[in-house]
C-alpha cells in the first residue's frame, strides 16, 4: 500500500477548511485568499485530537455486534429469529380488563369493548 501525504488546509480569512493528497495549495481555492495555514499533515491521513498522526493499527472502531443489547445473530436482518414481538395475542380492554381474541388482519383498536365501549388494545397473553 502506498502512503500518500495528506495535508489539511484552513483559510484564515474564510475559514474554508479543505484538503487535497494530490496538490499543494498557496491560495485558497474559495476565496483566493493567500493566507492560509496547514492544520494537519500525516503520511496515513489519521490523527488524534493533538493532530497527531495515529497508526492503523491502533484506531478504535466500535463492533455494532458488541455495542448492542440484541446481538446481531439474533435480528431478524440478520437471519436471527428476531425479538419475538410480532402481532398481539389477544385484545384487551384497558379499562375494564375485558379480553377477546385477536382478528387477523383487524386491529385491535377497531374493535370496542361490548361492556364498557372502550376501545380495545394489543395484549400479549401467555
């Protein structure tokens, strides 16, 4: 792999940050301003807070797998068997208490309680 100088740019009067591995600049290419200052320089373009440069090796890339609560083996995108939601079990009045079974294709919602007339919703029976 061939490393390759890359230089980042700021124009002091325009603030027009900007960097190019290919090209040395003298003059803003916004502005055309001459007053400009390096900020950053490394031969692998990767830097710390400090702009100093940091090794591949040694930067920090969070896995999504380990910073989840769900690991990915078990998302459904991923070919898990997903969180285990899906639809409701059953209907349920949040009122009264009232439960009825699940219509498929009907939400529970649309159905109204025949002793309180509350609107019904999703419960999940065991």
């Amino acid at each position: 792999m061939e490393k390759v100088l890359t230089l980042k740019y700021s124009c002091k009067d325009c603030g027009f940050q900007w960097n190019n591995p290919k090209k040395e600049y003298t003059a803003c290419p916004d502005c055309k301003s001459e007053n400009i200052e390096i900020i950053k320089g490394s031969l692998n373009g990767n830097f710390d807070d400090n702009n100093k440069s940091i090794e591949p090796s040694k930067l920090q890339i969070p896995n999504v797998g380990e910073t989840s609560d769900f690991p990915l083996s078990e998302r459904r995108s991923f070919g898990g068997p997903g969180g285990g939601r899906g639809p409701s079990k059953a209907c349920e009045c949040p009122k009264c208490g009232y439960t009825a079974p699940k219509i498929r294709g009907f939400p529970c919602i649309n159905m109204k309680c025949p002793e309180c007339g509350t609107p019904l919703c999703g419960f999940k029976h065991k």
